[in-house]
C-alpha cells in the first residue's frame, strides 16, 4: 500500500472465484488496491478480466474467497450506506416519476425527502423540467442522469461507475463525462469507472488501472494526474496518455 489505513476511504487485497456446477471458476487474481478520499480511478481493460467483479466488490455486492475488503477502515460485508453504485442499464422503475426514481434511495432508508435538494440535483443534471414523466419517455442520456441523480442524491463518499455510458453515442457519451467530473469537482466524493473505453478512463481516472488475464489481474497502474480537469480532453497530454494506455492493452492482449 501507498498509504497508511487512516489516510484511506477504500482498500481491497482480495482474490475471487466463483463455484458453479462445472467446478470452480477464478474470476480475479490477488489484487491489492487502495483509494483515498476524494481520488478518483478508472479501470480498464478487455472484456472478461475482471473488471465489474472487482467493483462488485468494492460495492459490498460480492465477497472475495481470500483476502479483505475495508471501508473506512472497517471490514466492508454488505453494501454500504455511503457507497452508491450505478450500472450500465440505468435500474430505473418504469411506472415511478423520474422525481420517484431519483428520490427511491431515500424512501428505502426512510430518510427525510428534501424537495430543494431534489430540484437542485436535477438542474445541475441538466433534467430539472424532466421530474413528472417516466422513464420511457427519456433518452438514453437522460435514463443515465436520472441514475446518476439517484446515486448523489444519496450524498456518496464513494461513487461507482461500471460502463456507466457504453450505450450512448459519441458526444453524450463524452458531455456526460464532462458532467461527473464538474460534479465531483464541487462535491468531493472519491470514484472508481470501470470501462473498456480508453479515453473515457484517461478523461475520469486520475490513477488508471489496466487489467488483463484470465483470472483478471491488475498489470500496470498508470498516474494521470490531470484526469477530471476541464478542458483536458483534446489537449497533447491527454492523446500521450491515451496512446500510453492502449500501448499498455495492446502489449498484454
């Protein structure tokens, strides 16, 4: 580790492996991995290596068969309170309101329902005249700020992303980018992206983590400390890091 456990949000020296009928199935080599708080990673790397089961336990969703999950310090067992996770297929209920949708977490905890807060997130989603229709009246993008309204409602320490924009095309894809990372700029939770997209994993990542293998092992861990600024995207150092990266894929494919 890089950093002494007080310093840390998250932390995973795990391995995982799945029972099914055929016998054994290794899913994740020994990874050791660790995020401080307000950091922000992206992993990537071909399908198949592991990716979604190493979020999967970061979230509390899966356990590992050997090693520790920590999560501020303590053993992370079940989905945690402050970990808020959001999947490619949106989640989203077809008979609830977006305002329903977005505001679902909070009614499962019984939290109290702040409707300015509401109204906030969903301006800063640029959906704010969206609260009333349904899920299927909404474009993709839209489908996937409502999920992302869903998650920050829940004021996260941790945000989890796995291919959270992988349907959307070309310019949504990258606006939609450009908006977690405006949000995590004003809200300072720490991220984790898991895609097989090389530019959205340099555009969000500050650390990028390339996976590879069968079972899915961590092979290179790349700094990109630029990762989450604006304007990044376009600039000289941005294309190095993108070539630096799929160099990488390339080299272990």
């Amino acid at each position: 580790m890089l950093h002494t456990s007080h310093e840390l949000m998250g932390c995973i020296a795990a391995a995982k492996m799945y029972l099914t009928d055929n016998g054994p199935i290794p899913a994740l080599s020994a990874t050791d991995f660790a995020l401080c708080p307000g950091e922000t990673a992206a992993i990537v790397g071909p399908s198949g290596c592991g990716k979604s089961t190493l979020l999967l336990l970061m979230a509390g969703l899966e356990q590992p068969t050997s090693g520790h999950l920590l999560f501020k310090g303590e053993p992370l067992r079940r989905p945690h309170r402050e970990i808020a996770l959001v999947l490619q297929d949106y989640g989203l209920f077809p008979w609830k309101s977006v305002r329903d949708n977005v505001e679902l977490g909070l009614k499962i905890r019984n939290e109290p329902i702040e409707e300015d807060r509401t109204n906030e997130l969903l301006t800063e989603l640029d959906i704010g005249e969206k609260g009333s229709v349904y899920p299927q009246q909404l474009s993709g993008g839209q489908k996937q700020r409502v999920a992302l309204a869903r998650a920050l409602i829940l004021k996260p320490s941790l945000l989890l992303l796995d291919e959270p924009f992988a349907a959307l095309d070309t310019l949504t894809r990258e606006r939609l980018q450009d908006l977690v990372a405006d949000l995590w700029g004003k809200l300072g939770f720490g991220m984790v992206v898991v895609t097989h997209n090389i530019q959205e994993a340099v555009r969000l990542g500050r650390r990028i983590l390339v996976m590879g293998g069968t079972p899915g092992k961590v092979l290179e861990t790349v700094e990109n400390p630029l990762g989450c600024t604006e304007n990044y995207r376009g600039t000289d150092i941005f294309y190095e890091m993108y070539k630096q990266v799929r160099g990488l894929l390339e080299q272990n494919g």
